[in-house]
C-alpha cells in the first residue's frame, strides 16, 4: 500500500499537521477495497439515484474513514483563511481530517473549530490525532447528536463543513441557520452521490428568496458551496 507523502501538505508549512496527515490518509487509503465491495452491489440501483441512506447500516461506518480528499482539504483551509473565518462549525468529526485543515486555518485566524461526532470511539481517537497534530487548542470535538449538541452553540458563525450523515444535513442546516453570519460559507462534501438525501437541503439554498447563492463544485467529488448573502 503505497504511503501518501507529507510534501502533499507542505501549504500548511507545518511538520506536525504534515505528518498526521499522512499518516491518517495512508490508513484511510487501506479501506479502500472494502468500500469497494460494499457499494458495488448497489450500483446499479445507485445509478442517477445516489444512496438511499435509510436503507444504510451505521455500523458498516464503525471504522471508516470516508475522508474528505487533499485537494478538498487545501480548499476548505483556503476559504476559511481566505474568509478570516474565526467560528468554524463541522458536523461529522469522523477520525479528525478535515477538523485538522479547519482548525489549522482557525489557528492562522485567530479563531476555533467546533465539530461534532456521535460514534464515542471516533471522537476519542479523533482527539489523539488532533493533538498529534498540535491543534487541540484550537479544537473542540462534541461528543453526541449533533442535533443536540449544536443546540448550545449562540455565537455568529462564519464557517460551515456540513460533512456527517447526510439525512441530517439539512435538519442541522436548519438548527444553524440563525447563528450564520451574512457572508458566511457553508460547505457540503459528497452531494452527488448523496443528492437524494440531500434534495431538500439543496432545494432549499438554491432558491435567492432564501438568502443564498450556491452552487455545486465537481472536480472529483461533487461538494455544495453557498455562501449567505443576506
């Protein structure tokens, strides 16, 4: 299994992150064969439809990585650096990722990342690869549903990385919703191949009567970007 190489992340200009990084796409890059396996089966009924994730098992997720990939990472650290973005919300912490690129730009910014994880060993080992990385001051992983958990958030966000379950997205879209900054960015990863539990999520940014202006980057996966007009 070939090793993913620290110089990927050389932008962050910091040998820790550089490290850990590699480190956790080197691993994620090994469950590649049983993601594989597990969606080839649907793909015929995948096809133009996407998963229907009501039909998916949680536990399959136990121990997947499912990270963002590293050109996704550098774009969600620019636009974060790029917003001087200070408030950073994700839902859907997994292993630490993409919290890690969030909160290398939050450092750089003067700011923190909150992210959320409901799986209990996901959060503990998330923590440990934050701190390898040297960010847990900038850090905070909340452990539970997300749909409560964010409930205790009352500051004005400018950043958003909707990235967990996807038949949640819009309803913690919703419960965020009041605390977006005008200008704020959100961010949703995955809307192809997820687009049909994500269809009221997209209907709804996509309509200008409701604030938004959005559109759909595709490269490789398709990722939402909107950012909050008025």
């Amino acid at each position: 299994m070939p090793k993913v190489k620290p110089e990927l992340f050389a932008f962050l200009d910091d040998s820790k992150i550089e490290a850990t990084l590699s480190r956790l796409y080197t691993e994620a890059l090994k469950q590649g064969w049983s993601m594989v396996f597990h969606f080839l089966p649907k793909a015929f009924k995948m096809f133009g439809k996407g998963i229907d994730w009501k039909m998916e098992k949680e536990s399959f997720y136990d121990d997947k990585y499912i990270p963002i990939l590293p050109y996704q990472g550098t774009f969600l650290y620019m636009q974060a650096r790029a917003l001087n973005a200070k408030n950073i919300v994700e839902f859907g912490t997994s292993f630490g990722i993409s919290t890690i690129y969030l909160a290398k730009a939050a450092k750089d910014n003067g700011g923190k990342v909150i992210s959320t994880e409901f799986m209990p060993h996901k959060v503990k080992i998330a923590r440990q690869n934050i701190e390898e990385a040297g960010l847990s001051e900038y850090a905070d992983i909340w452990e539970g549903d997300a749909r409560e958990t964010l409930r205790n958030i009352n500051e004005p966000i400018d950043f958003v990385l909707l990235d967990g379950w996807p038949d949640l997205v819009f309803p913690i879209f919703k419960l965020l919703e009041p605390n977006l900054k005008k200008g704020a960015v959100i961010i949703v990863d995955d809307v192809q191949g997820f687009q049909p539990s994500m269809q009221d999520y997209l209907d709804y940014i996509r309509k200008p009567e409701n604030g938004y202006i959005s559109t759909t980057i595709r490269p490789k996966k398709a990722m939402e970007f909107t950012i909050k007009i008025s």
